[in-house]
C-alpha cells in the first residue's frame, strides 16, 4: 500500500511538471514523447532502489541509483510545488480581474510582465538551484547546536555536564563512511561527557554497511555512549544492528537505564524502544515505565526516545528530560507542515507540563540530499542546575 500511494503521488508530482514544461519547448514529436518518457521514468527512480534493497540486493550500483533518484526527486518536488503555486496565483489574479475593473491596456501590460517573470522554464531554473543549494546543506555535515537545559534537583556535581546527541545519521546508500568520518570529528571537537545516539543510525543490513559506521569505535565519551532504537532499525534487522552497536562500544538502552556516578552523586540515563517498535516486533514495546522502575523518585532521570510523541508516556513515568529525533525538523520546506502535523514537537526545547523535551532535527537526512532552511545537527546539552531566587 505504501508503494502504491507512492507512486501514486510521484506520478502526479512528475506528470504535472512535465505537462506544464514539456509543450513549452517547441520540440518535434520525437523528442515531445522522449521527454514524456523520461519524467515517466524519473517518477519510478526514488522507489526501484527501496525495492531492490527490500529484496536483499544491496550493493554500489544500487546505491547510485538511489542518489539519482532521490536527488532527482528533491528537485521535482521543489518543481511541482513551484509550477503550482504560480499556477493558482494565476488563477487568483485573473478570478479577481473579473470583479474588478482595470483599463484593458494596463491589464494586458501586467499579465505580460506577470508571464515572462514566472514561465515555466524560469521556475526550473530557479527550483535547480534550490536544489543545488539544498544538496549542498544535506552533503556539507551537521552543525554543533548547543542548548542549555536547566533542573532545579541536578546535583552539583553535574553542574555542566555535557551531553552530545546524535540522532538520524541514516547510514545507508547515501551517506557513507566519509560523512561518518566528519560527524566523529565533531563529536571528538567538542570533547562530550557523554553521547546520546536517538535512533535511525542504519538504512540498511549489517552485512553491507558494518564498515561504514567501523569509526564510531573511535566515539568515546567519558561517562559513556548510549543507544536507542528508531523505527529504521527495525526495517533494517534490528536484532544484528543492536550486536553491531554493541560490539562498537554503544550500551544499548532496551527500556532499561544506566545510573552515572560522578562524585558520589548520581543521575540516570535510560532508553526506549521506538514508539511504533512493537508493531515489527512485538517483544519491543516500548515502555516507559519499565525503563524507569528500577529508580529512586529523586534521582534526575533523562530518557532517550526515538519520537518525540513517546513525551506522554514518559511525562507520565516521572522523567525530567526526553531527548529525541526523528522530525529531521522537517528537512525541507513544506515537509515542514507535514512534520508538524505528526509529531506533537518538531525541532529544538520545549517543555512538556514540567518533563523537558528537545527535538534533534537529525544528523543526517533521508530521502533526497535536500536541506532547506534546516541545518543537520549534533547537539550539545549543558545541563544546568536552576538558581532560585
């Protein structure tokens, strides 16, 4: 089904370019169904990959298949909803002519004006360079975001410590081990006392991407680095990719927690399933409550949770501090809206009756190498003790 509306939405988005580009190029016949053609087959491009990797067959070939495609698709998206937009201007302003009366020589004067600042080609052309701009983003690396986060029974000893999160690398066939490279270089700059990996690490199998995340052996943080699973993993294997976490120092957090000394005095750091985890695998249900039951009531407790809509369950188990991803703070724009709509916070710091939550907008990307107006990024969370005055 999910393939079905897919495509069925590629189909539109590719045809209505097409359609409203194609006959504008004073092309022969030959070349009018070529181009036809072509936008047929670019609409299929974003999805042979995915079903490809389903069935097992994963290998470089593949991946360069998927980069056009989805490259390809950032572009087309960027064109549809261009070509659309001006297109129900149009209509807008010519609905309004009718009602309003303007002298015919200044009316013909601004739909001329109207229709060579916004033809068809020109649209691509800008659309082009917005996808330039955006693969430029999603390639260069993530951005060290930094947040202070402050509770009022941290104890002393805690006082600016430092937490790095990284959420939503997506490993697989287009970010590689050179991207992993400079996300460790990153985290090895701002020297963290611990790491908090949220989830969707891996588009992928074990077999065919262990070697790309083989650096991350080298992410090491004082207190330790610890990982939860997202709803990619679990399409990827989870069971192998939480060995592999495992065997690359990560202490994989299964609804379970880590108490952390540090001077006598403790915090806890626990870990949930993906939201939707039991869907897949039915003994992975998240919850909350396990994962904090083993806890004194006064001991700060922060909690890594894949989606920020676990916030409900884990306000309710007494947390102070919900760390997540899985937005991607929307990547790029108007997927901005669609992000917003399902998912009860989107990107950065809120606080949720009391239960703090941040929103990493992910380390990576998925999908088209597009990032719009969204930065990747690698959190720092200083956490701060409130000073009552």
């Amino acid at each position: 089904m999910f393939f079905i509306i897919a495509l069925g939405v590629f189909l539109l988005m590719h045809g209505y370019v097409g359609w409203r580009i194609i006959p504008t190029l004073n092309l022969n016949s030959f070349q009018y169904v070529l181009a036809f053609v072509i936008v047929f087959i670019f609409s299929f491009m974003p999805l042979i990959p995915i079903l490809l990797r389903i069935n097992g067959h994963e290998s470089r070939l593949v991946d360069r298949l998927s980069f056009l495609g989805y490259t390809s698709l950032g572009f087309f998206t960027l064109s549809f909803l261009a070509l659309l937009t001006k297109d129900v201007l149009v209509q807008c302003i010519s609905i309004i002519n009718r009602f309003i009366k303007i002298e015919q020589v200044a009316d013909n004067s601004k739909r001329e004006f109207l229709k060579q600042s916004v033809a068809g080609v020109s649209i691509l052309g800008f659309t082009g360079i917005a996808s330039a701009y955006g693969l430029y983003n999603s390639r260069k690396g993530p951005t060290v975001i930094k947040q202070d986060i402050y509770l009022d029974r941290l104890p002393t000893e805690f006082e600016n410590f430092t937490i790095a999160q990284i959420s939503d690398l997506h490993v697989g066939p287009t970010i590689k081990r050179p991207y992993v490279e400079d996300v460790l270089k990153s985290i090895g700059r701002i020297n963290p006392d611990l790491i908090a990996v949220t989830g969707d690490l891996v588009d992928g199998s074990v077999s065919y991407l262990r070697n790309e995340l083989d650096p991350f052996k080298d992410m090491i943080a004082r207190y330790g680095t610890y990982f939860v699973t997202g709803n990619h993993e679990y399409y990827s294997g989870v069971g192998p990719w939480l060995d592999a976490t495992d065997q690359l120092g990560m202490t994989n957090l299964v609804n379970t927690n880590q108490v952390i000394l540090k001077s006598n005095n403790k915090i806890a750091i626990a870990g949930i399933t993906d939201f939707r985890a039991h869907q897949i695998q039915t003994n992975h249900k998240s919850d909350p409550q396990l994962a904090l039951s083993s806890l004194p009531k006064d001991i700060i407790k922060i909690v890594l949770a894949h989606q920020p809509n676990s916030i409900h369950a884990v306000h309710d188990a007494g947390a102070d501090l919900q760390l997540s991803g899985h937005t991607h703070g929307g990547q790029f724009w108007p997927f901005t809206y669609a992000a917003r709509l399902a998912n009860i916070y989107m990107a950065g710091h809120y606080d949720h009756y009391g239960t703090q939550i941040y929103v990493n907008r992910g380390t990576g990307y998925w999908g088209p190498p597009l990032r719009l107006g969204v930065p990747s990024e690698i959190t720092l969370l200083r956490l701060k003790k409130n000073v009552k005055i």
